[in-house]
C-alpha cells in the first residue's frame, strides 16, 4: 500500500458522498424514493452500512473476528438498519450519515499499512481487501444516487427498483 493508494481510495469514497450531498437539497423529505423509502430512510440505510464497515475495519484492525450483520443476507440487514433508526427526525438521521461517514474515513485514513494491504471479512461474510470493500461501498453510494436524479425527473412516483 502506498499513501497515494490510501488517498486514491479516500477520494473515491468522497467523490460518491458529494454526489449524494449535492442531492440532498434538492429532495422533498416527505417523496417516496423507492416504496416505503424517503431520503431518510434512504440515509439511514447508507449510515447502517457505515456502521457495518466500521465494526468489520475495527475487528480487523485488532486482528479480532468481526462480527458478519448482513450474514443472513443483504435484505434483512438493509430492514433492520432501517427499522433501528425509524424514530429519528431526517435532521439526526443527517447528522449521523455524516458523523459515520467521519469515523470510516478516519480509521481508513489512519489504518496501518500492514491491515491495509490484508484480508479482513466484510458484513456480510466472505473476505476480501479494505479496497474491496470500500469499492463497494462507493459504487453503492452511485447508484443511489443515480436512482435520486432518475427519480427527481418525476419524484411523484416512488421508483420501482427497492432500495439496496
């Protein structure tokens, strides 16, 4: 791993949060994005996946095994992520989505080259490298957001595709 690898990666994970805070102006709190799903809904799904990376870098980092939440699969951790926040107001929901995103970024920032370059377990089971996984991770921060700008062209009508 080189510092510029660590950045490159850094940037990549900025680059997809710009998009979707670039979109947050522009969404009516109270629309449906997918069925059931308004942006806070949305950001509470996202933060939950934070969380989950966190909890897995951390273990890692200590050379601990983590624990696997998405283990019993990808729809049950996005409900749960979901339902565990559904009493916060869109503003703490904001504010933690940023606040996790903080935490993810400095533990990656300040993670030794050693962990970096190695194998961890991800949320939902299998291994791979914290770029992997950071990689997933950006480009489901893109297609979220992609899915926002098709939906803001008609924000009348929730998009079929479920949030994921």
């Amino acid at each position: 791993m080189t510092l510029d690898e660590k950045q490159a990666l850094l940037q990549r994970l900025d680059s997809a949060r710009g998009r979707l805070e670039a979109l947050l102006p522009d969404v009516d709190p109270s629309r449906e994005i997918y069925p059931g799903w308004t942006i806070r809904q949305l950001l509470a799904h996202i933060s939950g996946w934070d969380d989950a990376t966190i909890a897995s870098l951390r273990a890692h980092v200590a050379g601990k095994p983590p624990a696997t939440p998405a283990d019993r699969g990808i729809n049950a951790y996005n409900a749960g992520t979901v339902s565990t926040r559904q009493d916060l107001d869109l503003d703490h929901v904001v504010k933690e989505w940023r606040a996790t995103r903080e935490v993810l970024r400095r533990l990656i920032a300040e993670m030794p080259p050693d962990k970096f370059d190695g194998t961890l377990v991800v949320p939902w089971g299998p291994t791979g490298t914290v770029t992997e996984l950071i990689d997933v991770f950006v480009e489901h921060e893109h297609e979220h957001a992609a899915d926002i700008e098709t939906w803001r062209q008609d924000p009348a009508r929730p998009l079929t595709k479920s949030g994921s």
